[in-house]
C-alpha cells in the first residue's frame, strides 16, 4: 500500500472568544488515498467545513488546532513554513466554495479571474496563461469557452459558475479537491452534470477528492468512502455500502432514517432534539440526549472507536462486545419471563 495523499490523525481543533473555549474538532482521524473520492456528512456545526478549514490552515484568528497533526504525503504540515504552507493551497490542495456567485469577484471578467489563478500556480504569463485559462474552461465543459472568457459571473447560470469555480481550482493540478456542497441551490439536472464533471476529472487527472455535504443521495452516488461526524467526532466511517447498507451508530442510523426513498408511504422519520453545543459537551456519548437506543454507560463514559468489520468502524456502546452480551443475556431473560 503506497501512502495516503493526505492522513488526519486525532484532529482537535477550538475556538476562544470571551464566552470560553469552544471544541469544534475532537480526535478526527482519516486517510486519503491518491484518486479516492472520500464523502464527509453530518448536521450543521457537526465539523465538515472545520475539518476542511483546518486542512488548508485557513482558521480565523480564534481558531486553533489543539492536539493532532495534518500530515501531506508523510510530511506534518505544523513544522512547515508560511510560505510552504501557501504553497500547499492550490499546488497541494485546492477548494471548490460552496456559493459561486460570492466566491468570484463581480467586477472581474471570467478570463481576468481564471488567468490570475493559472499565474499564480503555475508562474504562466500573458498569452500562455490565456491559453491555459482557455484549456481548463473546456476541461470543465464551457461551451463557447472564448466567449465566456469576456463574460461577467452575473452573466452565467449557477452551474456555469461552479464550473468556472471548478476551473480555478484546476489550475495547479492539485493533489486533492474539496468541493464544500459543490452543487448547492442547484436543479437537479445541473447537480447531476457537476458530479458527472468531478468524477470525469478525478479519472483524467488522477487526484483524491472530499466531498462534504449535507446530501446523502450525493454522497452514495460518487463517494468510494463516508465519514459521518456529530459534535466535532467521528461517529462512523466505512465504504458507502457499510454506511448506507449496514450503519452501526443511531445518529447514521438517523439521518438515513430522514432520507425520502420515493417509494415508501411512510412518513419520515426526523432525529428528536437540537444538535449537541460544542462549548458544553456530554460527559458520554455527544448524541446521547438525542438517542432513542441509548444505555446507561452513554450518559458518563465516552464509546470506543471499534472496528465492526474490515475498514468499517463506529464509536457507539452498542457495538462494544462487553455491552453486546450483555444486551443480548438481558432480551432473553425477558423473553424467559
């Protein structure tokens, strides 16, 4: 086995501001694979875009990472320097925003807008950067991709404008692409030709992807893997037919619970109670409060992460062999009874 493009171990990260410490990020661990197409869900304020933040070491002034390191094929990114790390953004990793129309400038032409990314990471100028601004507006399927260069974002569609998103990220040819809720307030149709393009692109170009969303209908459709998070933790991962075939936590067991299948009449199912408050964490599990199957131990003792099968792990008491049993002994003395 070659070495993950990019490994995550025991990620914490918090944010202080007069009102205290808030822990946005507790122990998150993952691996990427070069070409792997890797899906992270979860509620708002579960810690994608955190996550995500604190891969391109883009935290605001009261976010800090805490415990953990961010490894870059091998290399740990806390011994780099600023100018290395600016590096790594763009070259190494680059990010597809999730609202195009904010994320490009008004007042800049497409090509203006493009040509400066392809300057900016690949050192090309004047005519050679046109070209390449020109090249990558036909990787991502412009039509007309000379007369868009003249045009204006108000002047696009949400879909061409996170395809010309999709292009600056492209510039550099970077090692990995995250696409932060790459076709939100989009028609079904358009999402369904940006996930196409993604897929394309990851083929042609060899590079690893994260996907966050709040989609599941996205993320079983083009994710190799799945990283469910709640509170900052990592409730559960495993490939997409672990989560959404056999899922091993309520809360996974929750949201697929929440999912319209368009073929049952039953009503859907929503999970009770408000997400956890990252600044007064539970003693136990972090969705204890809002689990229906919940034990005793849930409320004091954090879970362990264990393995339920080959690459498919979940942190819940119910998968303990311990409690397992225990369950078990306890379901037939009642049938006995």
């Amino acid at each position: 086995m070659s070495e993950p493009v990019l490994k995550i171990q025991d990620l914490s990260v918090s944010f202080f501001d007069r009102a205290g410490e808030a822990k946005a990020l507790s122990g998150v661990s993952f691996d990427l694979e070069k070409g792997q197409i890797l899906g992270i869900v979860g509620e708002s304020g579960s810690g994608k875009s955190v996550t995500m933040q604190a891969i391109l070491q883009i935290l605001n002034s009261e976010g800090r990472i805490t415990g953990g390191k961010i490894l870059f094929k091998g290399e740990d990114m806390s011994l780099w320097s600023p100018q290395k790390v600016r590096a790594f953004r763009g070259k190494g990793c680059a990010m597809i925003f999730q609202d195009p129309m904010t994320s490009l400038n008004p007042l800049l032409t497409i090509g203006k807008q493009i040509t400066e990314a392809v300057t900016l990471h690949t050192g090309k100028r004047g005519r050679e950067a046109y070209q390449r601004a020109v090249e990558l507006l036909t990787l991502v399927g412009m039509n007309d991709p000379e007369r868009r260069m003249k045009q204006y974002p108000h002047e696009l569609s949400g879909g061409r404008r996170q395809r010309i998103m999709i292009a600056m990220a492209l510039a550099s040819e970077p090692d990995i692409l995250i696409a932060d809720e790459p076709t939100t307030a989009l028609d079904v149709t358009v999402q369904a030709q940006i996930l196409e393009l993604i897929l394309e692109i990851r083929n042609k170009l060899g590079m690893a992807v994260i996907i966050v969303s709040h989609n599941l209908g996205i993320i079983a459709e083009v994710c190799d893997e799945v990283l469910v998070l709640y509170g900052g933790s990592v409730c559960e991962k495993g490939t997409v037919q672990d989560i959404f075939y056999h899922p091993r936590h309520e809360y996974t067991k929750g949201l697929l619970a929440s999912i319209p299948n368009g073929q049952s009449r039953d009503r859907l199912k929503p999970i009770g109670g408000s997400p956890v408050n990252v600044r007064h964490l539970p003693a136990g599990c972090a969705f204890c409060p809002r689990c229906e199957e919940a034990l005793k131990i849930c409320l004091t003792d954090k879970p362990q992460t264990l393995e339920v099968s080959p690459g498919h792990i979940a942190t819940c008491w119910r998968n303990d062999p311990e409690y397992r049993q225990y369950l078990e002994n306890m379901g037939k003395e009642a049938h006995h009874d």
